[in-house]
C-alpha cells in the first residue's frame, strides 16, 4: 500500500514548528511535521491547511514544494507500506492550541538542535532549512 502525504515546514527565528505524534502510526511516540495523509481527492495544499488546523489550530499559508521524503516501513499489521510525503513551506498565524488525539505536545525546536526522536521527513525539513536559509522561512511571528 502507498500513502501519500504533505507537510508544513514552519521556520521561525530559526526554530522549526514540530508536533509530537501520540496515535498509531509510523510517528507514533517522535516529533514530527504538522500534516498528514492526503484524502482522495483532496489538493496536497487543502491537506496541509487541514491538517495544521486540526493539530495546531493555527491557520497556514502555504508555499512552495520544498522536497519529497519516501520510504518503505511495516505497518501495524506487519505488512509494508510505502510512504511519500511532500513538504512544503509554509507560515502560520494564531495561537497554538494543542487538538485533542493524535497529538500529545506542540514545540518551537531550533533548527540544528532537533529531538532525537524527530521523524526521517522532520529531519529533511530542518536540513533543507540549513541549506536555504532564509529561503525556507523565518515566516510572520503567530
């Protein structure tokens, strides 16, 4: 099974914006990327809009396409899967708000110094922010 998915890469004062995955899945228990899987029909962008706003409740301005992230991981059931997972830049505004469910914690985490248990596709984010520098973000404050 493939599972395609599409992520906000929110830079701030050279902090990136991670959310701490507490529901079954290939995040489950590390930091991670506001985002999730895109549903049928649905643009990869909507998918970033919805999925920040159900797990931050900050509203995203999403830009371009940063990078794709894939890889092959076992699912639950122990069949395999392939997840592609594109990342996009994005500013956010409004106050965080932590959404009950699949998220247990929201975090600022500065760009060079993330949680070792931060996501294969959060670090992809984080070094295409070193690489591109402003670039990347350093979005409107929220």
């Amino acid at each position: 099974m493939t599972r395609v998915s599409a992520y906000a890469v929110c830079v701030r004062a050279g902090t990136l914006l991670l959310v701490h995955q507490s529901a079954p899945g290939p995040a489950q228990g590390r930091w991670t990327l506001p985002g999730g899987g895109v549903e049928f029909g649905e643009s990869p962008i909507a998918t970033v809009h919805r999925e920040v706003a159900e797990e931050t409740a900050l509203d995203a301005t999403v830009h371009q396409l940063l990078g794709v992230h894939d890889n092959v991981y076992a699912g639950d059931d122990g069949s395999l899967r392939h997840g592609i997972r594109l990342l996009f830049r994005a500013d956010v505004r409004g106050t965080v708000r932590l959404a009950a469910g699949e998220i247990d914690d929201i975090g600022w985490h500065p760009v060079g110094r993330l949680p070792h248990s931060t996501t294969g596709w959060g670090l992809l984010a984080a070094s295409l922010t070193l690489e591109n520098g402003s670039a990347v973000g350093d979005g409107p404050a929220g």
